[in-house]
C-alpha cells in the first residue's frame, strides 16, 4: 500500500513539473505583434510575404502594410522569424559571414547568432525599433535569415 501511494505521489509530482515546463515555455515566447499597430495578430488577416506570410491584427492593416512595405519591412521580417517561417542561414546578418553561436543577442525575442564581438555589441547596443531595423531590415534580413522553400506534396 505505501508503495502504491509512493508511485502515485511521483505521478502526481512528475505531472506537475511537466505542466510547469510547459507554462514556462508558453511564457519565453514573445507575442506575434501586427507590423503595421503593433498589437497582437489575429491569423484572419494576413498578406503574401516573401513566400511566408505576415498577419495583421485588424483588416485595415494589411492595406497600409501593402502601400508602404518598406516602411514596415524590418517588423514583416521580425515576424517571420518569431512565426518559425524564416529560419537563420548560418551568416551574421550584419556581415554576411559565418557566425559564431556564442556571440547571440536576444532581439525581440529572437536569440539571433553574429560573426563577431564587434557586430554582437553594436546590436546589444541598440533597442527597440532601432534593434529590429539594425537586425531584421531588408538587406540585413537577407544576409541572416531565409523563408525555406516549401516542399510539394505528390498531389501537387
């Protein structure tokens, strides 16, 4: 009896760990804001983007997104990256080289890896929207991430 109750309290103890891992890992990821409001998305509006795509949280955003992408570009890519659309190359998105996984800074919720000391600092260095164009901008963008090509399906 008391190694039935042993078992059943290890169950119980191993259960609520797992659920905390689980409300842990909940917590670390950054909420998906809309590029254009800066307010949480809702999947129901959304636009074509470098073959992934970018979701909005209103319907009259996706409209000033497409009048203006350049303006919203360095969020759109952001957003790729936080949505697991767009995964790192392997290359600092400062420089274009190699990078070093142990010169990574978070960025927006986004542990993006760089070459070196000198590009890890300069993106420590910045905040905010600053931090996000510096990393996430068109041209930096296109060095350090990529949208994978999708597979097709034999059905296709």
């Amino acid at each position: 009896m008391k190694k039935l109750a042993a078992i059943l309290l290890a169950g119980v103890i191993l259960s609520i760990g797992l659920v905390n891992v689980q409300a842990e890992e909940e917590k670390a990821k950054p909420e998906v804001k809309c590029p254009v409001s800066g307010r949480p998305i809702d999947k129901e509006h959304s636009v074509a983007f470098k073959k992934a795509e970018v979701y909005f949280c209103c319907p009259n955003c996706p409209a000033a997104f497409k009048e203006n992408k350049g303006k919203f570009a360095a969020k759109a890519n952001h957003q790729l990256v936080l949505t697991e659309q767009a995964k790192p190359t392997g290359k600092c998105p400062l420089t274009g080289r190699p990078v070093d996984e142990s010169k990574q800074v978070d960025v927006a919720g986004v542990e993006v890896s760089f070459c070196c000391g000198n590009c890890q600092g300069k993106a420590a260095k910045a905040t905010g929207d600053e931090q996000i164009t510096l990393v996430f901008a068109n041209k930096a963008f296109n060095k350090g991430f990529e949208v994978p090509k999708k597979e097709k399906k034999a059905d296709e």
